[in-house]
C-alpha cells in the first residue's frame, strides 16, 4: 500500500470516528451487520474503509464498476439518486460526504428529491449521516430528528 492510500485511509478513519462519536452518544448502533448506502461513493478512501467494516451498498452516477470489481466483497450500483432502485425501509444508514454541495444552490427540486429518496430507503429510526450537513440542515423533509453535535438525522 503506497503512503498516499495509507494518509487517504487514516483519514477516511478519523471522519468516520467522529460519526461513530456521534451515534454512540445518541444510543445507536451500526456494527458489522448494519447495511449502508453510500450515496454519491466514487472509488475514494472512504468506500474502501466503509466496505472494509461494513455491509455497504455504493451508489453513483460515474461508471466506476471496473474499479469497485477489484474488491468482490463490495457491492456498487450504477444509478441516479433521484430514483434509487432500492425498497423503502431498507437500510440502516446512508452516508454522504460532499453529495449534496453541487445541488444545494443549483437545483432545489433535486435538493429535496434527494432528501426525500433518503427518507424512504432508511429503515425506521435509520440514520443519515451528511457530512455536509451546516448547508443542509434546514431544507431537510419532516420526518428527521438531528442528533449530536455534527449533525446525524434519525428517521422518525
């Protein structure tokens, strides 16, 4: 592993602690066993840590199939989030990191539909966890709790 994947994955560590931190203090649990959607997921640090730890599900609109096939055990879907193909109440949390910062001021409608395809494939009491979340906090659909300091959004 070259020094810049090993940085890149400390890195992707230290972000997830701190939402690890954060649903600890709100008693919820994400273990081994949790299934999460990773919107937006490229083929970065992050989807190789998440998928090192957990059951994870990447979506993208990029065609990034031949990178993710490198790794059988994870599971990447090519699809547009303003449709997702999944069943409602289906996961137990989905991730963003920088997903919604190129939406949030060009199109609202997608901004909400986003927000709302979000709120339908989490399970009850699933949790969003946005690591953009001071810009997207209060455009947020009903049915959202936020929890902790940075910013994790339960499904009510």
């Amino acid at each position: 592993m070259t020094v810049a994947i090993a940085q890149d994955l400390r890195h992707a560590g230290l972000v997830w602690s701190v939402i690890e931190s954060e649903l600890k203090e709100s008693n919820i649990s994400v273990n081994k066993d949790s299934l999460i959607l990773y919107l937006g997921c490229g083929c970065n640090a992050m989807a190789k840590y998440l998928t090192d730890k957990y059951r994870v599900v990447g979506i993208d609109l990029e065609d990034l199939v031949d990178n993710w096939s490198k790794f059988p055990q994870r599971r990447f879907i090519r699809a547009d989030a303003l449709r997702l193909p999944f069943s409602s109440d289906k996961f137990d949390l989905v991730y963003t990191l920088g997903f919604f910062d190129p939406w949030r001021y060009d199109n609202q409608e997608h901004y909400y539909t986003y927000a709302k395809e979000i709120k339908r494939v989490l399970k009850p009491g699933g949790v969003f966890a946005p690591i953009e979340v001071k810009a997207i906090e209060r455009d947020l659909p009903r049915g959202f709790t936020r929890k902790g300091i940075c910013g994790i959004f339960v499904k009510d």
